[in-house]
C-alpha cells in the first residue's frame, strides 16, 4: 500500500529527506540505524515511491536536527495531504498520473493565480467549450470515450468554487482566449457569458489582458502559482506543454513567476472593464 506512485508531495518529501540525510555526511545505511528502520522503507521515501505518515515524518526530521519551522511545516502539511482521499482517485487507472497529482494539488490550495493568453483556463471552462478545447488539441487516437473521461474530469477540478471556503482566485486571460471560438459561435457565447457569471464571484478575480496592452512578461506561455495549504505555507509554479508538466518551487524561481503575474495585474483591464470588454466581444460573436 502507498507504493510506486509517485507524486508531486513524496518526491518534494523524498528530496528533502536526501539533501538532510547527506547534508549530514550520512549514507543510507547509517541513517537507517540512527532511525531504526530498513534501508528498503528510507530508500522508498527518498525516491517518491513510498508515502510517509506525517508521525514519521516528524521523527526523521527530529533525528535529523531540521529545526526550521517554516521547513518542518511545509514538508508535514505536504505528508498529511499526500494521504487524504478525493474524487480524483477514482481517474487514477484512466488518466496519466501527473494530470491526476495536478488536481489534488490543486484541491489543496488556497490561493491560484492563472495566466492563460489563448484558451480559458479549465477551472472557468463550460463543458461543450472543454469538449471542443480536448477533441482537438490531442491526439487523433484517442477514442470518444477517453475524450469523455477528460471532460469529465476537468469540470468535476471545478468544485473548487462550490467549497465552504474556496480559494482565492485570480485570472488573467489574453484576449486571443475570448475571440478564438471553440465548438461553434453558440457555444463561445455561452462560455463568455459563463466567464462573465464566474467572473462576479467574491472568491475571483478575472481580468483581460488586451491587445492594446503591448509586450508583456507572460510571452513564454501560460502557467499557473498554487499556494498550497491553507495558509499557502509552499508556493508551486506549474507550467504545461502537450506532453508533460513542470513543477516549479525554487524560491527564486517561484518569486520570477509571482512578479511577472503581478506586472500582468497592473497592465491588463481591471475586473469591471474586463466585464465589460467580454460582453462586447459576446455581442460580435
């Protein structure tokens, strides 16, 4: 049990039980008798194929010496989610296992900031516009029936907003996102109007970026800042391209992607303007 899927939260855990373990001078077999445990179990942890309980979390990171609080927090927060269940789990034998560790870590955040300059993000998508979005964008062998179990799961990523306390969310959409129609002027119009209804939530904050705003630092593509925990104790960048996804969560790397959303803030149209400026393009449809 809890074998050979690696996630995003073991292999952050696995790292960061490595980088102490030799920061200490220590080989695995030393630290195993430190920790009295098998050298088997300590190597699973370090690779990500094993998840660990936060107990034992604990215990290592005390043997260990880790001190930092803000470390010890966000590694134990990291171990107490790893091991919750969600509806995600139930597209584990069907879809790849990174989109699916994707949607948990999504489900866990409390903040997300999107930047999305040619399609609508797929927390905002309606499902006959995500039908249109996934039939075309993959490739020519897959069946309806995967193409139906794709749809499906990104609309069921959007019970975020229908949580007690969903997160905070802001969205910076490129106008190419609101004029390329997908699945027909009909159903365009209905995601734009959907856009417009999200877009009223107090949890979000939805804003276009117009042509007219010029050059700007979103030009190598979309990607999207998770603050995971409720409290965002460790902030994730994720970018995706058509084969695969990066996680991002150096700091200084984390801080790069938080100042360029932050500049894409201040040049796209405020959230009322941006109403506004979707409804006129819902009305040239």
């Amino acid at each position: 049990m809890g074998y050979d899927r690696q996630t995003y939260r073991r292999q952050k855990i696995g790292d960061s039980l490595r980088m102490f373990r030799e920061g200490l001078g220590l080989t695995q077999r030393a630290a195993c008798r430190l920790l009295d445990r098998s050298q088997a179990s300590l190597s699973a942890y370090e690779n990500g194929h094993r998840a660990i309980r936060p107990r034992d979390l604990k215990h290592i990171l005390d043997v260990y010496g880790v001190t930092d609080d803000l470390v010890r927090s966000r590694l134990l927060s990291l171990a107490a989610q790893g091991r919750q269940d969600g509806w995600w789990h139930d597209f584990e034998e069907r879809l790849e296992p990174g989109v699916v560790d994707f949607a948990s870590l999504e489900a866990d955040a409390s903040s997300v900031r999107m930047f999305q300059p040619l399609l609508v993000h797929g927390l905002f998508q309606e499902e006959d516009y995500a039908r249109a979005v996934i039939a075309d964008s993959g490739s020519a062998l897959r069946s309806s029936r995967d193409i139906e179990t794709e749809v499906s799961f990104r609309i069921s990523r959007q019970r975020l907003h229908g949580q007690a306390r969903p997160p905070i969310m802001s969205l910076v959409l490129g106008e190419p996102a609101l004029r390329q129609v997908m699945g027909g002027a009909t159903v365009m119009r209905r995601q734009l109007r959907r856009l417009m209804v999200m877009g009223e939530r107090p949890h979000i904050n939805l804003q276009v970026l117009p042509f007219s705003a010029g050059a700007h630092p979103g030009g190598d593509g979309a990607f999207t800042i998770l603050g995971i925990g409720p409290e965002a104790l460790l902030e994730v960048v994720t970018v995706h391209s058509l084969t695969r996804s990066w996680y991002v969560d150096e700091p200084a790397d984390v801080d790069h992607y938080k100042e360029a959303f932050e500049r894409l803030c201040e040049i796209a149209l405020p959230a009322d303007d941006s109403q506004r400026f979707i409804e006129r393009i819902v009305s040239e449809i």
